[in-house]
C-alpha cells in the first residue's frame, strides 16, 4: 500500500499542461489513408486517389505541374495533355504515366513513392497537393 501512494505521488509531481492546439488530431475523417485526397508519384506512374480520380473520367486529358522544389504538385484538365487511365476493374482510383515527372523528382534527390496530400482549389482549378 505504501509502495501504491509513494507511485502515485511521484506521478503527480510530474504533471505538465499539455496544449492541445499543438496536437494533431487523428478521428474517423482522417485516419484512413486510401480514403484521402492524394496524388502518389511512384517508380512508374502518377497515382491519383479515388477522391481525386472522381472527378475525372476514364482517358480525359490532364496536366501535371510540379513547383521546382518538388514539394508541391497539380493536376488539372487540359487539352493535349496526359490520359487519366483506371487503375484496376476493382477500385476508383486512376493514374497517369509520366516518365519526366518521374525522372524529375529523381533528379531533385526526391524519394520515391512520393505522396502530395492533395486538396482542391477553386481559383485554379485544380487539385493542389503537397507533400
């Protein structure tokens, strides 16, 4: 008994007032990645998550534009540019092949798979992401 309170006593003195404002919150909205908003740079082709591959149809013409840090990539429509493909019979999601996005990061010291949590943006639209 002695050994229980003396604990519990050396626990208290310890407390430190957390400020929750410097957490980052993981719920039901955000804690399943296939569910997210991304665009997913691999060895081979550009991923576009179902979210995002939504709101484009099989074989319509996009362009991908990549900031020259390699941290922020955009897709958008756009006449002449890369056929979205679906990524299997089973799934939503779509991709993109790109070999000079590809070659591009690699040759910017990116690590590949690269993954751009993305979001929509009405000014430009198009899908922003950032890695």
């Amino acid at each position: 008994m002695h050994y229980e309170k003396k604990q519990e006593e050396s626990f208290n003195a310890c407390k430190v007032k957390l400020n929750l404002n410097d957490f980052i919150k993981f719920d039901a909205t955000n804690s399943r990645l296939s569910q997210g908003s991304y665009i997913r740079v691999t060895k081979d082709k550009v991923t576009i998550s179902s979210v995002v591959g939504n709101h484009f149809k099989n074989n319509e013409e996009v362009e991908l534009l990549i900031n020259k840090k390699g941290n922020i990539i955009l897709l958008r429509k756009a006449r002449n540019g890369l056929k979205v493909k679906p990524q299997g019979s089973k799934t939503t999601s779509k991709f993109v092949a790109c070999k000079a996005v590809i070659r591009y990061l690699l040759n910017m010291a990116v690590q590949l798979p690269a993954q751009y949590n993305a979001e929509w943006d009405d000014e430009l639209q198009a899908w922003v992401g950032r890695r």
